[in-house]
C-alpha cells in the first residue's frame, strides 16, 4: 500500500513539474501573434479589459489564462494605458513587461529648422491620431525639433510641448551670450535669429549672417533681407517668383528695405544653431553678402567689394540661363 501511494505521490509531482515547465514555457515562448499589431489599452482598464484586447488582436489565445499567468510571473505592477505595438510572436511575458513599463508606441511630428507657424499649424492638423484643433501659433514661438506622442494626445498639448521647449532654450541661450551684442531683449534675438535661418540653409554661415546683420543694426544700416519683405505676402511660405517693386517699397513694419532695425516680429521659427548664432555672432566687418553659385555666399565688408561679388554672381546666372 505504502509502495502505491508513493508512485501516486511521483506521479503528482511529476504532474506538477510537468505544469509548471509548461507553464513557464507558455509565458515565456512565441507567442501566436502571426504579424505586428497594435493595441490600445485605454485609461483605466483592467489586467481582464486588457487581455480581451491582447485576444481579439490574436497576441495571447485566452485572456483568462493570461491575466492568471500575469498574476504568478508579473508581480503587482499596474499596466499603463496607451497604443502598444506588438511584434509578431511576442511572448505573453514581454507583452506584460511593455504595458507595466508604459513602453507606448511612439509617433512624431518633426518641425524643421525656418518652419513658419502656418506651416506648423498644418504640420500638426495633419498628424495622425492626434485630437483636437490648434490655432495657428505665434510666429517664432515653437523650437523646431521631432516631437513625440501617443494616440489620443491632444494638439495643443503637442503644441504647448513645442511653445515650452522655445522658451526654455531662449531663456539659457540668453544667458550665455555674448557682450555688445546687436540686440538688446530676447525678443529682439529670436526676430533676428529667424531673418539669419531664412537666408541661409549653410550651419556654417550662419553666425557670419548674424555677424552682417549685426553690423548692420549697429550702424543704423537697413537690413535690407529678402525674407522679411516675402513674409508679409506669403506669412513664410516660399514666394514662387521674383520679389516685385510694389514690395520692396512696402511700409509694413516687415519691409526692412522701407525700414531701419528689425521688423515687428519674428518671420520663422528659428532653430537653436540660428538663436546661438546671433547671440554670438561671427568676428567680422561685412556688411554685404551675396550667393556664390555653390548654395552658398561670399561677404565683404564695403559696398565696392560687394558689387563686384554682385557682377560675379550675375555671370554664374547668365551661364545657366538665369538672366
């Protein structure tokens, strides 16, 4: 008798080993996912709420089982709300992992360096599984920089993200500037930082752009930027032909040809290379700059030198039939 009851008792502790390796096997192994899915586990959802949406995305074949496994392997750790993205055969262990780790799949709207705030309002009305509407932001008012979010996220907070991170680096920026400097407020800055990012798309001449202008306000010189005279017309977006007479003597507050000093606001959303650059501008005299045919400008200091630069850029046009 005692002989029976001991092969029983093997028998049920091989049982039980035997569970438990198929157990560990079933949490730990491929999972029955055939391809990469998404799952959005919504605010406040249950462990059970969660794996009814892990089932009908064919991630695990019985939530019940899973919400039990969950309980013996995962610890007490919540699950966080949020759109999953989930690779094929991905184990019930790992999907357990990424929810108690909150590791949401992450979408980005990308705001380039010069982008004007209409072109961001349309940036971010066009971004995927965003809700809400924005209105169109203060120009020179967002950093430009990738900006990550989750499904469900608003656009105004999206955008209150971009608005927060201008002032944050104009703020630091500032207090690293350089002494007699040509502006004198942060504002004043950001308007000049956003002339020197429209006119050109070089990091290296950038601070030789700010260091013209530079000279220029402190003189009394007027600007005398392209840029600032299509913005008016356009709000920033590029122009599609040759500024006309009737802009260039415009008296719009923006029309730095009509006008001394910087114009009434900002006319892009400046990047951090451009804000850095006129907060410490190149050491130079010029005042002059035109383009030099290669995507790039050629400087001088007096108006002689830079007719001359005029004259040679005049000829690279007329050879590719420009003029």
């Amino acid at each position: 008798m005692m002989r029976k009851l001991g092969c029983f008792g093997f028998l049920i502790a091989l049982a039980l080993i035997a569970g438990a390796f198929w157990a560990v096997h079933l949490w730990g192994g491929a999972g029955p996912l055939q391809r990469n899915a998404s799952v959005v586990v919504p605010e406040g959802a249950t462990m059970t709420a969660a794996s009814n949406q892990l089932a009908k995305a064919g991630a695990i074949r019985s939530p019940r089982l899973f919400v039990w496994l969950a309980r013996i392997f995962g610890g007490d750790t919540p699950i966080q709300a949020g759109e999953y993205r989930l690779p094929a055969h991905i184990s019930q262990a790992d999907i357990l992992k990424m929810m108690q780790g909150g590791k949401t799949l992450q979408r980005f709207v990308m705001i380039p360096e010069g982008m004007p705030s209409i072109m961001v309002h349309e940036r971010l009305m066009a971004a995927p599984q965003l809700d809400g509407k924005v209105a169109v932001p203060v120009e020179g008012t967002v950093l430009p920089d990738s900006y990550a979010y989750n499904r469900g996220d608003t656009r105004q907070a999206v955008l209150d993200r971009m608005q927060a991170a201008m002032v944050k680096y104009l703020a630091a920026a500032w207090t690293k500037r350089k002494p007699n400097i040509a502006v004198s407020t942060p504002r004043e800055a950001l308007i000049l930082a956003s002339i020197v990012e429209k006119e050109t798309g070089k990091p290296e001449e950038r601070r030789m752009v700010a260091a013209v202008y530079s000279n220029r306000l402190k003189r009394g010189m007027p600007l005398q930027a392209d840029p600032t005279v299509i913005y008016p017309v356009t709000k920033g977006k590029p122009l599609g032909r040759r500024i006309l007479r009737s802009e260039l003597q415009a008296d719009n507050g923006y029309n730095t040809y009509a006008m001394t000093g910087l114009p009434l606001g900002p006319i892009a959303n400046p990047g951090r290379a451009s804000i850095d650059a006129v907060l410490d501008p190149a050491e130079s005299q010029a005042l002059y700059f035109v383009a030099d045919g290669t995507g790039g400008h050629v400087f001088a200091d007096t108006l002689e030198q830079h007719n001359a630069n005029v004259q040679k850029w005049y000829a690279i046009r007329r050879s590719r039939g420009e003029m």
